[in-house]
C-alpha cells in the first residue's frame, strides 16, 4: 500500500510539471453507503498531509502543480471536502482532476476558475467533445494508442471540413490492415502534414503491418497524434470564434459514433506469451516455427558438442576420433 509520506516524497524528488492528490476511490463498483460517508473525509486528511509534505524547508515548496480530486460522488456528500478546498487549501491548489463528469456539478464556485483534468475513458473524439461542453481542459485519451494497435489510422477534423448530406456518416479512421491500400500510392490522410504522410504512402504502412514490422505502429502513432494535435487545435479556434456548439453538432452528424473495428493484430499481443486457458487457443500463433527435421538436427549437434568443463587435450581426442571415424 502507497502510504502518503512516500507519495509526497516522490513528488519532492521528481517534481513533476502535475501532481494529483490521493482520493479515496474505488474501480470498478459503486462504494457502499457506509464508504461513500469516508470517502470524503479521507481525501481531505491526505491532502492536508500532501501539502505538508510537499513542503520543503530549504528549496521552498516544489515547482508542482497540485491537482485535488473531485470524488466520483454526489455533491452533497463531498460538500464539507469542496468546502474545505475553497476555505483551507485553495491558496496551494492548481488544479481539479475528475473522475467522472458528472461530478462538475460538485465543484464550488471559487475553484471553476481552475483547469480540470479527466480521467474519464475517453473512446472517440465525440467524448472528448462532450467533456469539453462541460468544462473539461485536460484528458487521457487511450483511444489514440488502441487505435494505433489496431493498425487504424485516424481520420476526422474539427471543425468538420466536409460539406456531406449527413445520409452517411463519415468513418473516424482507415483500417490500414485492409487490401485495398496494399497498391495506394497516396498518403493515410489527404493534405496531412505529418512526419508520415510526407514520407510514406498507404501501400508501405500496409505492407509494414502485414511483415509485422514494428515500424507499421511507430508510423501510425506519429501519424494519430498529429491528428488529434489538430483536432485541439481546432477546438481552440472554435472557441474563440464563439462557434463551438454549433460546430460541436456538425461534427455529430458527420462522423461515425465509433472507431472502425479492429481487424489486426496489434504489436502488444502475442499469444504464445500467455498460458493458454481451458485448452483455448494462442491469442496470435507464432508466425514461424522451427522444421522437425531441423530439430532432429540441432539436437545432434548438441549431443556432439563437448561439455563445458572438457580441455584443449579432450577436444584433440574428440576430434582425432572423428577423422578416424
């Protein structure tokens, strides 16, 4: 168990650019009603203690922003802890990191003025969208790599640049695994500008997934991120522009709800590193195997081999045997 001293003294010895405070919560299940009346007063005695232990008498206290949490709870049962944040602690906090959207509701009015950081699953760019329309400014987006590993590669812009009939909506991403692209000469994404659709064409990333060749994901992923570095940074514009609810709807309606299915194997999974359970299958087979006759092989010349411990007069025997032979 991570006690708080020595999560405060990691902070001390790293200084991260963020910190996010110890909150009492739970993965998976809802707390019980008995859990949810400590949840509260947990939180706030870890960060109490967080924030004396970041303190440091002899460099001041760390360049760290803090981030409290905001309880995946209702208001009302988080209220002595949100009103505590504002009272006591609002002067050393930088930040709110939630771990459900819902929970925006809880925040007080004197901590809204801070950034707020979501760990919410995040899994196509219309939840991204949705948690920027309630305020959201920071995100973990896992989709990115699950895409990448899929060997998909990502395929929308914000604000929508594409004047469709909204009949069909436009899908997120390109499954690169399909043969299709196997003779495309044109780069994954119209007028992208990234490292790999300046450099490489749709015909050699299939390739690369197809040879199993690590490169294929690295491309992908330098591909993916400069897409959704663009989306943000339409986003912003959007904002300023006063423009983001509508160009938020357009958006809906043009794209697919969801990533393509995967297709692919992505790099991460190899079956024959996992026990196999039930008698089921390898989850990805090896691609090459070893001949029986090369087995029958090897296996002689091991038994022919002299042992570790045999010197120079043993090997001249050996080998004296074998011309006579």
């Amino acid at each position: 168990m991570l006690e708080y001293t020595d999560y405060a003294e990691a902070v001390q010895k790293l200084r991260p650019d963020i910190v996010l405070g110890m909150g009492d919560v739970l993965f998976g299940h809802k707390p019980g009603v008995k859990r949810v009346d400590k949840m509260s007063d947990r939180t706030l005695g870890w960060m109490k203690e967080l924030v004396d232990g970041m303190r440091d008498q002899s460099n001041g206290t760390p360049r760290t922003a803090l981030f409290a949490p905001i309880l995946p709870i209702e208001a009302e049962q988080q209220s002595y802890y949100i009103d505590a944040l504002e009272d006591d602690l609002s002067a050393m906090v930088s930040g709110l990191v939630l771990y459900d959207l819902a929970s925006v509701e809880a925040i007080g009015k004197t901590l809204r003025h801070l950034p707020r950081l979501s760990l919410s699953e995040m899994s196509s760019p219309h939840k991204l969208l949705d948690a920027i329309a309630l305020g959201i400014d920071i995100f973990t987006i896992p989709f990115i790599t699950e895409a990448t590993e899929a060997g998909i590669a990502l395929d929308f812009s914000f604000p929508a640049t594409e004047d469709p009939d909204f009949s069909t909506r436009l899908q997120l991403g390109i499954d690169m695994w399909s043969f299709t692209h196997a003779t495309t000469l044109s780069p994954l994404r119209p007028d992208c500008t990234c490292y790999t659709c300046t450099n490489h064409h749709r015909a050699y990333v299939q390739h690369l997934l197809n040879a199993k060749e690590m490169l294929a994901w690295v491309l992908l992923q330098l591909h993916n991120h400069h897409v959704t570095d663009q989306f943000f940074a339409g986003v912003r514009t959007s904002i300023q522009n006063n423009t983001f609810e509508i160009d938020r709807q357009i958006f809906e309606k043009t794209y697919a709800a969801d990533l393509p299915e995967k297709t692919g194997q992505g790099p991460r999974v190899r079956g024959y590193q996992y026990k196999s359970e039930k008698g089921s299958k390898p989850k990805n087979p090896r691609a090459y195997n070893t001949l029986d006759d090369t087995k029958e092989k090897v296996a002689e010349t091991e038994a022919a081999l002299p042992s570790p411990s045999a010197d120079a007069s043993d090997l001249d025997k050996q080998v004296f045997a074998e011309e006579m032979e």
